[in-house]
C-alpha cells in the first residue's frame, strides 16, 4: 500500500508538470485570467508563491495572479466568503470551521499535509507543564495557529481552556514580541525561525513535524460558486502550486533566493533550514486525505454539535480528478493508482 502511495504520488507530480510544460510551449502567447488570492501565515506559503512568480510558472498557466497578505486566517476566511478574494491560501482547519458555520467553502487542494509549526517559549520555560497559570499567543481565536496551539497544549498534558489564557497577539512577528516583552510566554510559531529563535534564547518544546497526525496544513480554498463557475482556472491554479513546489524543491539556488526574498533575511542557517522544512513537508500532489478532515472535526467537536460529516462535505476533487484523467489520456501515465475515499465517513 505504501508503495503505491508514493508511486502514485510521483506519477501525479510528473502529470502535472508535463502537462504545464506542453500547454506553456503550444501557448506561447496567451490571454491571462485575473485571479486574486489572499493568503496568511508565514513560511511556505511565501516560499512557494514567491518561487511561482520569480519563475513566471502562474503566467505560463494563463493566470495573472495578484497576492495579498492577511495577517489572520478567520479574518481571510471572512474576506473570502465576502468576495475579496477568489480563493485563499491557509490552513484547511479555517475552510472547514467556515463550512460548519454555514459558508459554502471547500477545499480544492492541499499542498501540505502535515504540520510545519513547532511550540516556541521564553528561555525561562522549559516545559509544557511550567506554562501551566501563564498566557500563551495566538493570531486570532479560531485561526490556524489556534488550532495547532490546542493540539500541543494537549498533547504537552495541559488543557487549553483551563490550565493557560490565551491571547489574541496577531501575527508571528507580533508574537515573538509579545514573549520578548514577558506579555506571553509561548506561542505557536513556523518553524522557519527556529534558528534565529534558538540563537536568543528561545525554547522548542514541540515540533509538530515530527508528529504523525495528518492535518491539511496549508490548502486553496474557495466558494462553491466560482469553482462551478471557473473549473478551468482552479485546475491552472492547482497546475502552477505542483510545479512551484517541485521548482522550490529541485532548484536550489532559485529557492533559496525566493526564501531570502520571502524572510527578507541573508542569514544563511535560516534559509537552509527554511528550505529543508519545505522539502520535507510540501506536496506535489495536492490531495487532501480523510485523515487529515477528520484531525480537524475530532479538535473542534464543539462546531459539529453531534452531526454526522463525509470527507467530501468539505472538499472539492473534481479540478484535481480532472487533471489525472487527463494525464491519462495524454498517455503519461499507464493509469491512477491513488483513490481517495471520499465516500468514508469520518
């Protein structure tokens, strides 16, 4: 089984970029479609955007895609439903809270599906149980970084609702700050600042990396109505995220340039680690997995209320399907290996 996991996984990822190959070279000159993403947190995400536009890899698909940064995940989840963005780029826990809550977001794809945060602390703590009484940061409460607090908490034998406050702070930057001043005393945080943070002193308690959980970390995510509207483009957008991911993850040179850029910072330790982590965490096939739907509905069963929920209640294959029978089709694949049960009840 395992093999044919990562058989599949390589054939997808060799389907997509051939395909984009081809279609760039029989398209030399093309119309672009405007799409408008907003993304929050930072690390990957920046790594990945900044490699596709640095290599014009969105363009070569037909997209002219403007960013913006929020820097909260359930304030991008608000503008999204609201029609600011066409799609955002965040941590799937957001998409499917939204879903719960009665919006019709899904999400397209999952270019990670493992975490990539670790639980940083102040030099003073070296423990989860010492944090027991004192104040940790989040961005906002029910974003991401909310979530995957309450998973290491938990997972460090405290309870997130009674053993610690926890503080709205904002974003990473913002955070750090916040242990700096003795405002908190820990906070989740990418871990693309590790060494830096090592370096001041700062404590790593948890590395949520290394832990075995399936979780759609980082997902595209977008309203049922555009993506019955704009197939096409949601396939292009899917297109141009596997073959920035193998470019960050082949290209060295390039990929640390797009870190550098991204971090806005020549430390070379950092931007190695950066792009180990990258390496060791991105997906060039971009299914989200049971497992990682149900990682979310099991930390927020307070939103489920009892109701029963499928894998495909909160996610949307048909752009990625697509893109497999077409490989297929094209002959650069004998056949599909990978089946995702979307009829699994979770």
């Amino acid at each position: 089984m395992e093999v044919t996991r990562v058989l599949s996984r390589v054939l997808f990822a060799g389907t997509l970029l051939l395909t984009v190959t081809v279609g760039a070279n029989k398209l030399p000159a093309q119309s672009l479609d405007k799409v408008r993403l907003g993304y929050s947190g930072t690390g990957i995400n920046n790594y990945v955007l900044e490699m596709g536009r640095r290599q014009g890899i969105f363009r070569k698909n037909g997209l002219d895609l403007e960013v913006v940064y929020v820097n909260s995940g359930s304030l991008l989840s608000q503008a999204l439903i609201a029609g600011t963005f066409d799609l955002s780029m965040s941590q799937g826990s957001e998409a499917m809270i939204a879903k719960l809550r009665g919006a019709d977001v899904r999400i397209v794809a999952v270019i990670a599906n493992r975490f990539n945060h670790v639980y940083l602390t102040a030099p003073s703590i070296t423990s989860f149980k010492q944090l027991k009484g004192k104040k940790v940061a989040v961005s906002r409460f029910g974003s991401g970084s909310h979530f995957q607090t309450n998973l290491a908490l938990k997972d460090g034998g405290l309870d997130p609702e009674k053993d610690v406050t926890i503080l709205q702070i904002g974003n990473s930057g913002a955070r750090i700050t916040a242990i700096l001043s003795g405002v908190v005393d820990g906070t989740i945080m990418a871990a693309d600042f590790v060494p830096k943070a090592k370096r001041e002193g700062f404590n790593v308690l948890a590395d949520l990396a290394d832990t075995k959980i399936e979780y759609p970390f980082l997902s595209l995510n977008m309203l049922g109505s555009y993506i019955d509207k704009n197939l096409k483009l949601v396939k292009a957008l899917i297109k141009s995220m596997s073959e920035s991911i193998r470019a960050l993850q082949t290209d060295s040179a390039n990929a640390k340039a797009a870190i550098r850029l991204a971090l806005k910072t020549d430390d070379p330790e950092t931007i190695d680690y950066a792009l180990m982590r990258s390496i060791r965490v991105l997906d060039r096939r971009p299914f989200p997995t049971p497992a990682g739907i149900k990682t979310v509905l099991d930390e927020i069963g307070s939103e489920v209320k009892g109701k029963t929920f499928k894998f495909e209640d909160f996610v949307d294959l048909r752009a990625l399907r697509e893109l497999e029978k077409e490989g297929a089709r094209s002959g650069l694949i004998s056949c599909i290996l990978f089946q995702v049960r979307s009829s699994m009840m979770i």
